[in-house]
C-alpha cells in the first residue's frame, strides 16, 4: 500500500462518486479512456508481467511476504501458496487480471482483479474486486500504483468487458463509500498479554484466570444438528448457497455465488464451515478462514477469520460460539473480524474494538454512502 499525496489529483479524476444516488454506471464501458489493447506506458525500465499463478505462485507469495504492508507497520500478514491459490484462482478469467511489474526481469509490483457478480443496491452487474496492490519498498516513491491501477482498468474494459470494480484500503482516499473496523477475540491469553495485545495491567488488576473466563466465553447450546459443510452432499452444499445468496440480496454492497464459486470458497484447507440442520431442514451456516500474521519480533499470530454466515434458527453469538470452541481446543490466538452484516452484534460478546479502519470504494458507480451493516463483502 501506499502514502503518496500525488495519488488523490489520480483519484480526484476517476469515476468514483458518493454524493449520487443514482446506483447507476457513471461513464459507459466505450467512453473509458482505458478501453483500449494498447498497455499503460511504464517508467524507465519498468516492464508489465503477465502473472501465470501455475508457475508464479512461489514467487508472489515471497514478493507479497516482503513487501505488502498496511499503515501497522508492526504487524504483517504471511501469505501462503494454498491461500493465494485460494484467493485468486478459481475463475480463468482472473489469468488476464494477474498483473505483475518487473525491473531486470525481478518482481517490483503486482496487482489483481478478481471477476465478481457484484450486488450494488440489489442490481446485479459483472464486475470485479481489486485485491493486493504491492509493490517493492524500492519504488514506492515513483508513484507507479496509478498506473498499475489504471492497467487493471483497461484489461477488466478490454478482456472481460467489465467496467465496475469494488476496492478497499486503509488509506483515505476521495469517495468513500463505507469505512468500518475490526473487532478482536483473544483466545491465546497468555501471548496477547505478553504481547501488549490485552493491557498488561489488566492482569495485575483482574488476574489471569478472569481475563481468560471472559475471552472464553461461549454458548454451548445450538438449535439441531451441527456438521461441517464438507459432510454435505451435493444437494445440500447448493440449498448453502442459495440459502447465503439470498442472505447477500439482503444487503447493499457486496457480491453473489455460484455454484463453482461457492465450492471453491467454502471446501477447501483455508476455510472452516459449519452447517446446522433442524429436523432435516439446513438453518444455519457460520464459516471462517486463517491466515497467519507476524510482529516485528517475528512471533507469528495465529488469526482465524470470521467470514460468511446465514442464521435462522439460531443466533450469530451461537454460531460464533462454534468458531470461538474451535480456536480454544486449536491453538489459536484470536478472532477477528469486519462488524460488516450483522458482525457487530459481537461487540457485547467480549470482542474488543480495533484501531484500523477499512475503507470501501466503488469504481464507475454512482452511489450515496453505504452503511456498513448492509455490506457482504469480506476484505482478505
């Protein structure tokens, strides 16, 4: 990510607005400057890279290790190959997308565009996300993410026809549509206290044992049976994903699944999936991903990941109550997540409160402000 104040007279001229409320396209996909087969120039000897993730992924994952920061400088994520695969690689139409910047044929910068079904307001477009901007600490001044940006623009215009994009950051940037936090649960008591993540003087106040208690905290009881999604049949894994779509259609920003989508994301080694059935009939569904972070001290911090639910015989606490129980007996450090959907309705469920905040935007969209509650769409 990047600090440049040159990047707001770029963003001051994108078609991004939040004072509209329209919910319609702002410039035709014909009328985009960026509609053509003609690459953005790059500086110097700076040269684009087509990203092949097949052959590439070692790479990038060592490239975004090193180099992808937010505005905590004291904390990174680690990225993994299986995560990156994860994220990126279910769609063939993401392979035009997977841009990479090269000086003396070394990776310096990437980016990637991710083709979505977007729900904007309950209109269903084509569209995208943008997702892992990086580049090298060497070029950061060169002011190159504009152009990188402007790329990906041109390849969603020319190669998949899509001329809508979600994207988030941490920066301030013109036109935000939404901005919203994270909420923490710590399970690892004793690492987050000596790590400065629960106050220090809590422990000398509370003691050990109570600061645990109220970490712990959990419900047991959940209304019917609990199975975890990869026990379903196939039958009952696309009733999930109807029954998450149609919790999505509820909300303003965000975007849907399909059925290989919905697979991909949900039946594999990154994520966790509970499934509650009353008499026969799916009610619930709560899920989770992990990705692991590291301190400047190099102490890595197991993070689970609260992610996609739909609830309807039992309650988010209940469902939560689930993941909470998997990271106690699973050596996890703590929870984590957006109070996006209802999410913060966990903020009186020993969750504590983050410091950062995660700004939405939305490109070549008209759009009032989005209230956070009505977002589905998770930043990963």
């Amino acid at each position: 990510m990047l600090h440049n104040k040159n990047e707001h007279k770029f963003w001051n001229n994108m078609p991004i607005n939040n004072t509209n409320n329209k919910n319609e396209e702002i410039l035709k996909l014909t009328e985009n400057k960026t509609y053509t087969n003609i690459p953005m120039k790059l500086p110097g000897k700076l040269t684009w890279y087509n990203i092949d993730l097949t052959n590439d992924i070692i790479m990038i994952t060592e490239f975004l290790n090193n180099n992808y920061v937010g505005k905590d400088n004291n904390i990174k994520f680690i990225f993994s190959p299986e995560l990156l695969n994860w994220l990126l690689s279910y769609d063939k139409k993401n392979k035009n997308l997977a841009i990479g910047v090269k000086y003396n044929d070394k990776i310096v910068g990437c980016i990637f565009g991710l083709v979505r079904k977007l729900n904007l307001k309950n209109k269903i477009i084509n569209g995208s996300e943008t997702n892992l901007l990086c580049l090298s600490k060497n070029i950061r001044g060169l002011n190159i993410a504009p152009i990188m940006i402007q790329e990906l623009t041109r390849r969603n215009n020319y190669f998949v026809n899509i001329n809508q994009s979600i994207y988030t950051t941490d920066l301030v940037l013109p036109n935000i549509i939404s901005s919203v936090n994270y909420i923490y649960r710590y399970i690892n008591i004793r690492k987050m206290i000596d790590n400065n993540f629960i106050k220090r003087c809590l422990e000398e106040e509370l003691g050990f044992d109570t600061i645990k208690k109220y970490y712990h905290h959990h419900i047991n009881k959940i209304k019917g049976k609990v199975l975890l999604i990869n026990e379903l049949n196939n039958n009952q894994i696309l009733q999930c994903c109807e029954l998450l779509n149609k919790k999505i259609s509820e909300m303003n920003l965000g975007y849907f699944f399909d059925e290989n989508l919905f697979k991909h994301t949900f039946l594999n080694s990154i994520v966790k999936c509970w499934v509650i059935f009353k008499k026969g009939k799916i009610t619930d569904m709560i899920s989770c991903y992990f990705q692991d972070s590291k301190l400047k001290n190099n102490l890595v911090i197991k993070n689970c990941n609260l992610f996609y639910y739909f609830k309807g015989n039992n309650s988010l606490k209940a469902l939560t109550s689930l993941v909470i129980k998997f990271c106690i007996n699973n050596n996890i450090d703590r929870i984590k997540v957006l109070k996006i959907m209802d999410y913060n309705e966990l903020e009186d469920f020993n969750f504590d409160e983050g410091t950062t905040n995660i700004n939405y935007y939305i490109y070549n969209w008209y759009s009032t402000k989005i209230n956070y509650k009505n977002i589905s769409y998770f930043v990963i």
